[in-house]
C-alpha cells in the first residue's frame, strides 16, 4: 500500500533555495510535517544524483555523531566526501547548545547545504536566532492549511484550476469545510479516515506536546496548571484575554501566566494578537487576543474534536481558519494583524497593518443575501479612511463603496486566491 503523501505550497520555496549558501531552517510545532517535507527533499536529490546525509537526534544510533562538530563532520565526509552534498539535520533543539554548534560549522565555509529542522524548544528558537544570524533562512512549516487539505481531498486534479472548482462546487466546498474546521490540519489527522483513529493521533499529538515539549525540554512545573490554561484559552478563542482574571482562574500569579503564555507561543501551539490603536484614549491597548496554530488541536482541548454543532462554535473555528490564512498570504511581508476595539463598543476581528495603510478585516460564518456594512467599519472607516476593507462570509462576493472606501464582500475560498 503507497502511503499517501500531502504536497506542501512551500516546498517549492525549499527546493529553489537549495542553491542559497545559508542554512534551510525548517521550525513549528511538532508533527506539523518538517520530517516529511525533508524526506520529499532528500528522495528528489537522489533521483538528480546528488549526495544525501539524513541525521536525526530523535534517534539514538545518531546522537553519538553530535557529541562533537569533529565526530559529526568525519561522518558527513565518510558518507558524503568532502564535496558537494546536503546534511538533513531533523529534531535540531535536542542537541544541548544548538546555535553554537551550527554557527561553528557554517563559518567553517563547509562544502554542504544544511537542511535543519526544529519544533519544541524555547531554547532552540532563542539561541539559534542570536548564533545564525546572517546565516540561516527561516521557513515557518505550519500545519495543513485549508488550500492544501482541499487539494488533496480532490486528489490534485483542480491544483491548477482552484478558482473554477471553487465557484461549481460549492456544496462539497460546504462539506470539507466543516470538515476542516472539526479536525484541523495535522498531516496524520487529515490522511486518518476513520474516526476512531482521528480522535486517538491528536490525542497522542497532544499528550506528546504536553509532555516532551513542556514537561521535559520547557521545565514547566505546575503542568496541571498549564494544561489548564490551554483548555481556557482555547474556550475564548477569539476574544479579549483578561491577565487578571485568567491569574485568578488558574491560581497561579501573574509572572507565571505570562511565562505560560510565552512558552505556548513560542512552541507554536498559539499564537498572541496585539490591538491596532493610533488613539490610545478611546481603543483598547493592552489585552492581546489569542488563536491557535491548529483548530482540531484547540477542538481537542475543550472536547469538540470533530463535534462542533453550534453556530458559535463554527464561528469562532471559522475566525481561527481566516486568522490563519491571512497569516499565510502575508508571510515574507512586513505586515503585521492585529486586532481593533474601541471603548465604545466598535469591533473589528482583524486589521492587516501596512504601516502606511490598513485593510480592516471583519469575519462572518453567515450566508448573506445583499452587502451591508456593518456599524463597526463606519467607525473605522471615518476615523482612518483606508482604502479597502474586507468582510469574509460564507456565499457572498460583493462590492460596494462607502466613502472612498471599496468594501470587499468574500469567501474563504476568494481569499485563498487573493492577492493581498
């Protein structure tokens, strides 16, 4: 039996920079796919000939070629030689001082183009990013985005055709929708067909988080408490993040909460949005809002892992799914998304920041009959006059004018397509 393989949007982005002198650096959260993307990647050079060395420090048998750069470069010559050839270092973040490690073998002007992989380690990330600067490429592997699980839900046969396939079919598009937006995107969740086994990966996805990424490489005492505070955050996806409150909740202080939050973040799980003010008086400032990197994972959390019913539900699941596109569309960009609320009540989900201008992005899990500008756009629209703003629905594609204002009306599957 051929196991199936989901093709990836950025592997293309990989294999055109392997010529680049710089370290490929592959991080995100764990079983996201960076181990899979890697194989695709050494299976390719082989077939051009090229020399390949595939190490990883999950396994035991190759830890003993990282005790030293002297051990690990006599293992790359025996199996490479010392010309031209590609290192695929997978699980980097286990090797104890990371970033020393490969900075003393780039500046070595070595022969090899290193591929790395890491997911996890707070460490990791901190301390690669202060040796490597100037000498990696950073590739963010998030998982299975909703382009890529329709892609391979059809079997590839609209990949060069989406915007045809979105527009006839709309009743499957409506089915693999709730799909996604039950499980997620964890490449062995999507492969999985049967339920059962669905419900048993993202547990062992989970629990493998929790207690290797946490537990072990993160030290995190109070682990309950952790897990506790995912499961809150996951029931206010979306919404206003009260320090305060949540402190109180959870019984721990208000250090230990941020120091929680940080580690969450920065092993991929979720991600922190800040608010966009210009006027400090009347918008709010402080309070980030938080999304998680995956939606059948934070579905899992508060047991709606394929069981997500009510609208309020879906919406907040549909939000999550728009927040991570748009996350995608503007990587490599300087724009940034943040947040828009108004002390007086005024509303935006999003707001993708241009620094010059700013496209306000409202999101709705409703069918619409006719464009209507909801309130909240009006405020901003007076206040900031931006050139467009973007309502995402699930059936309408619209435009009207307010002001000099274009006002988008569109699907997910018109933002999937849409240059930003």
């Amino acid at each position: 039996m051929v196991e199936k393989v989901i093709k990836r949007d950025i592997y293309d982005e990989l294999w055109r920079d392997l010529g680049k002198k710089e370290f490929a650096f592959l991080i995100g959260p764990r079983q996201a796919g960076k181990t899979t993307l890697m194989k695709q990647l050494q299976g390719d050079l082989q077939k051009k000939g090229e020399k390949t060395l595939f190490l990883s420090l999950d396994f035991e048998h190759d830890r003993v070629f990282f005790d030293s750069q002297q051990a690990f470069l006599r293992k790359v010559e025996l199996e490479i030689g010392k010309k031209k050839g590609f290192v695929f270092i997978d699980e980097v973040q286990r090797k104890e001082d990371a970033g020393l490690f490969l900075k003393g073998l780039y500046d070595m002007g070595l022969p090899y183009k290193f591929i790395v992989s890491g997911s996890g380690s707070v460490d990791l990330k901190a301390k690669v990013k202060e040796s490597m600067a100037g000498r990696k490429r950073v590739y963010d592997i998030h998982t299975i985005s909703l382009k890529e699980f329709i892609n391979f839900k059809t079997d590839y046969r609209y990949e060069d055709n989406l915007s045809e396939y979105f527009t006839l079919e709309r009743g499957m598009l409506d089915h693999l929708l709730i799909e996604y937006l039950n499980f997620g995107g964890y490449p062995r969740v999507v492969i999985e067909t049967e339920l059962r086994e669905k419900i048993r990966l993202i547990d062992e996805i989970y629990h493998s988080y929790i207690e290797k990424d946490i537990t072990c490489l993160l030290k995190v005492e109070k682990i309950e408490a952790f897990r506790s505070l995912i499961k809150v955050l996951a029931d206010q996806t979306g919404q206003l993040l009260n320090y305060s409150e949540l402190s109180n909740t959870l019984g721990i202080s208000l250090p230990t909460l941020k120091n929680y939050l940080w580690y969450a973040e920065n092993t991929y799980i979720l991600e922190r949005v800040a608010p966009y003010f210009r006027n400090i008086r009347s918008e709010i400032s402080k309070s980030p809002i938080v999304y998680f990197s995956d939606i059948g994972l934070r579905n899992y959390s508060i047991g709606l892992f394929g069981g997500l019913a009510r609208e309020s539900d879906m919406g907040f699941a549909f939000q999550s799914l728009v927040f991570s596109i748009l996350r995608e569309k503007l990587r490599g960009t300087n724009a940034e998304i943040h947040y828009w609320r108004t002390k007086s009540g005024g509303e935006i989900d999003f707001v993708i920041d241009y620094g010059r201008d700013t496209v306000p992005v409202e999101v709705k899990y409703k069918d619409l009959s006719k464009p209507a500008v909801p309130r909240s756009f009006e405020g901003y629209i007076e206040k900031y006059a931006p050139a467009r703003c973007i309502i995402i629905n699930k059936n309408l594609k619209a435009s009207i004018k307010v002001k000099n204002t274009e006002v988008l009306f569109l699907t997910a599957w018109d933002l999937i397509l849409k240059d930003l």
